[in-house]
C-alpha cells in the first residue's frame, strides 16, 4: 500500500518566476543647458559686479560713453565726444578716458581727443575743492563741539563732587542747579524761601551767596571758556525812589554776582557778558512770585555761543578802501548844506521918480 501510495501522489508543479528589469528612460541633457545658462548669467552678473568695484567715477562714465555710440560714424549726439569724424562720434580708441565724459566738461566744440584742456582741469579740480571745503569746515567744527560739550560735561561733574564735599557748599546743595544748555554749562544760584541771596530789594550779597561764589571762581577759572552772567528776578513789582525797576536791580545783582567772583580768583577777561533780564525768563512760569525765579545765572559758554554773541554785538565792518575813497575823494564826501537865501528886498520907490499913469 505504502507503494501504492507513493505511486498514486502527482507531481507538484515547479513555478518559475522571471522578472524583467527594464533601464530608466534617458532624461536628455535639457537640464545641462538651463545648468549652463545660469553659470554663465552668474558668471556675467559677478563680472559686471567687479568692473563696477574695480574702476572709478571717470573710467564708468567713459564705458558708458562709449556703449551710448560705439561706431566710428558721425553721430548727433548733443555731447560733444571727441572722434574721428567729428564732434558726437565715437573716440579714437575702444575706450578713451577723454571721451563721453571729458567732453562734457570741455570748452571748446571739437576737442583734441587728449583730455580736458588745462584751464578747464584746474577750474574742476578749484571747483571740486571748494565743493570739499564746507565738508572738511563742517567736520572740524562738530569736532570742535564735541571736544568743548565733553570739557563741559567734565567740569559739571567736578562742580557737583565740589558741592559735595565742599562744607561751604553742601547747605546749599539744593540752590544750586547745574545743567547742561545750547549755550553751555549753566551754573544757577536760586533763592530759596528762607535763605535769600541778596537783602531785600537790594543788590547786596548775604555772606554766604559770597562765599559761594567764591568757591566757584577757581572752577571757572579752570577752562578757557568765556562766561555768561544775568541777573534774574520774580514779578512782584520794585520801584525804587530814583525810579529804578526789576530791570535795575536784576542788573545790579548780577555786577554784584561778577565782582565776588572776580574777588574769588576769576580772570577779568573771562568774563563776556553781564546782563540784567528782569522777570522775562521766569524759572517757574506757573509761580511766577515764586522765590526760584530769583536767582543768578552763571554760563560757561560753549565755544560756538561765545562766537555768535560776540558776531551779534560787534560793530559792522568798513572796509578799508571804502572808508578811504570817502575821506579822499570830496565828490564822494556829502555836499555842504546851502546857505539859505537872502530874504527879497522890496523895491523902494524914487522919490523924485514920476507916478505911473493911472488906467482909466
């Protein structure tokens, strides 16, 4: 049976699987080209980027001279470019720094081709100079300002340390304000409500405005800086018995200001102006009885401010040959005023003259 069995099984069919590997479909070479394309246009982009780096304001404006025209023909071009065929062509050479760009600036229609003339090169050169020189005036002068606001930012912190530990100055730490202005370094000495600085409706110092003044002085006098003093007062009406007013006595208390620091060690010299302003520049202009508003104000001049008062009160200048044509020439000089004529005599008849007929 077991042969039997063996004889009765069927053949297992043999399955073969074949897979066929087929090749990708070739792409082309499309993306070689745009490839190309884009390296090239790169290519170009960083060249053009490096001529315009590697060359000056002339050597652009005679590249671009020449693209406007490069033919060798007679042009119309408004610009007169030196060429061989005349004024409006195209120069001499593929590009000729003397072209497009010098032949703007040249005087006379048909150039020589060699470049500006040299009258019109040192006229350029004198003009480019003097576009320049506000420039380099300008630059010297911010140099200046800030040179003199950081001396005068030094000295106000000297003058607060001062204040502090000064045992003249420290009571009256509160009455004096410092701060720094358009105009300079401002130094205020302020009334206080129980501490004045000048007796009542005068112009004399209580000893210990003084003394503050005094420990001042010699930190005025530690800069070249001119200075500024004006006196200042409230609105409560003065009329003094010669008729002196606000204006009067603001003036006075600010002398008197100047000639305690000048008794302090203060330079004469470096005083540039005293004035006396009233109640025109209240302090506080919500109160204007309040005490703050009299007070001494003290400025250590920048520079520029002392130069700008100085300009605005200085006399007008004469010239010298003006004045002289004046003295010299007597055409120029004013005409003498005319003796003023004779009254008319009336005529006196003759007496022996004969009446004049009469009309009837």
């Amino acid at each position: 049976m077991s042969g039997q069995g063996a004889a009765g099984k069927e053949p297992r069919p043999i399955i073969v699987k074949k897979v066929k590997k087929s090749a990708a479909a070739h792409h082309g070479g499309a993306w070689k080209v745009a490839y190309a394309d884009f390296v090239t246009a790169m290519m170009a982009f960083f060249m053009v980027m490096w001529l315009i780096a590697a060359v000056n304001k002339e050597q652009r404006a005679a590249i671009l001279s020449y693209f406007k025209n490069p033919s060798m023909e007679e042009g119309k071009s408004p610009k007169a470019a030196p060429g061989q065929m005349g004024p409006g062509g195209a120069s001499t050479s593929v590009i000729n720094m003397g072209g497009g760009l010098d032949a703007r600036r040249s005087t006379s229609v048909i150039s020589t081709g060699i470049g500006i003339p040299h009258d019109a090169d040192a006229a350029a050169a004198a003009a480019e100079n003097k576009a320049k020189a506000p420039s380099s005036e300008e630059a010297a002068r911010k140099l200046t300002e800030a040179a003199d606001h950081k001396k005068l930012e030094s000295l106000m912190e000297e003058l607060r340390k001062a204040i502090d530990m000064s045992q003249a100055l420290r009571p009256f730490k509160d009455q004096l304000l410092l701060d720094i202005t358009p105009e300079g370094l401002r130094i205020q000495i302020v009334d206080a409500q129980n501490r004045p600085m000048f007796d009542l409706g005068s112009a004399k110092l209580k000893d210990y405005t003084g003394r503050i003044l005094h420990e001042l002085a010699p930190y005025l006098n530690s800069v070249p800086n001119r200075i500024s003093i004006s006196g200042h007062t409230d609105t409560t009406p003065y009329v003094a018995q010669n008729g002196a007013t606000n204006w009067d006595l603001s003036a006075d208390r600010a002398n008197a200001a100047r000639r305690a620091l000048e008794g302090g060690g203060l330079a004469t010299e470096k005083i540039a102006r005293v004035v006396g302003l009233s109640s025109a520049v209240l302090f506080d202009k919500d109160n204007p009885r309040n005490p703050i508003n009299r007070r001494i104000s003290i400025i250590v001049m920048t520079r520029q401010a002392e130069e700008s008062q100085l300009a605005t009160d200085a006399a007008p200048e004469v010239k010298a040959d003006a004045l002289s044509a004046t003295v010299t020439d007597p055409a120029a000089a004013p005409a003498a005023p005319a003796a003023p004529a004779a009254p008319a005599v009336p005529a006196v008849p003759e007496v022996n003259a004969a009446p004049a007929p009469v009309a009837h």
